[in-house]
C-alpha cells in the first residue's frame, strides 16, 4: 500500500512514519515537507492514502530563509485534487484545532461535503497522548480493506 506523508514537522512526521513502519510490513510511505511538494507528488503519482497537515509552508524551507505558512495547506491540496478530477483517498491529521479562527470540526464537515467518500476525516494529532494511532490505524485498515 501507498502512502503519501505531507508533514512539514521533522519530528512528527517521523513519528508518523515510524509508527506505520513498525504497525504495518506492507506500507510504502512517501515524503513530502510542503504544499508544493505534496501537491506535486499527489498529482503525479498514485497513492492508496494521502496523510495531510493541515498548516503547511508554501514550499520547502532553505536553510536561513523564513516560512510562508499556508494554513488550509492540508485542504488546499484536496481542493487541487478535486479540481483536476483525480482519484484519491485522504485524512487530514493535524495538533491545531483552529485555523483562521475556524474549528477543525467545521473544516470536516465542509471537506466531507466535497469529497464523500474520498475524505477519510480529521484526526487531531499529539505527541503526549496514543489515540492519534488508534484513529489513523481505523483508517488505515479501512484503505488495505478496499485494496484486498
């Protein structure tokens, strides 16, 4: 199975990535650190999931220079992916609960309303606390499901 990572914290995207290597022997995980990357890669290629952060720099950083963060980044992805009518299967898992003063809650709802069944829902991530596992793993087994 196919994954796609769109993470720019170094630190929890490894976690991520460690997490579904050491759960799963059969998961390919992808890389990506920005919109632009992940966009890119999303389009180009085929993945089985796409796993978003929602608040993500326009590209990726070089060394010394200053980020332009692109809040909805997880969103606008999807958004580029139902504009050029491609199949894909994505959950957003993010540790914000609000961006530009709107709950993750209601960003949700509105992405489910776009995209029906390829929209796997929100997960809120936290370092300190295992849940995040437990929710990415239902969806997880919900996609090798479909690919069986």
């Amino acid at each position: 199975m196919r994954i796609l990572l769109v993470e720019d914290d170094g630190y929890k995207s490894a976690a991520i990535e460690q997490w579904i290597e050491a759960t799963y022997d059969d998961m390919d995980v992808t890389m990506a650190d920005s919109y632009k990357d992940g966009c890119v890669a999303a389009l180009d290629e085929q993945f089985d999931l796409l796993i978003l952060d929602m608040s993500l720099p326009a590209r990726t950083q070089k060394a010394g220079t200053s980020k332009d963060t692109i809040v909805n980044g997880g969103e606008l992805i999807i958004r580029e992916l139902l504009d050029e009518d491609e199949d894909f299967y994505a959950v957003i898992l993010t540790q914000y609960e609000t961006f530009n003063g709107e709950t993750i809650e209601a960003i949700e709802d509105r992405l489910r309303q776009m995209c029906g069944d390829k929209f796997a829902g929100c997960i809120s991530y936290n370092s300190q606390d295992d849940s995040w596992k437990n929710n990415l793993k239902t969806v997880l087994d919900h996609v090798k499901g479909i690919d069986s």
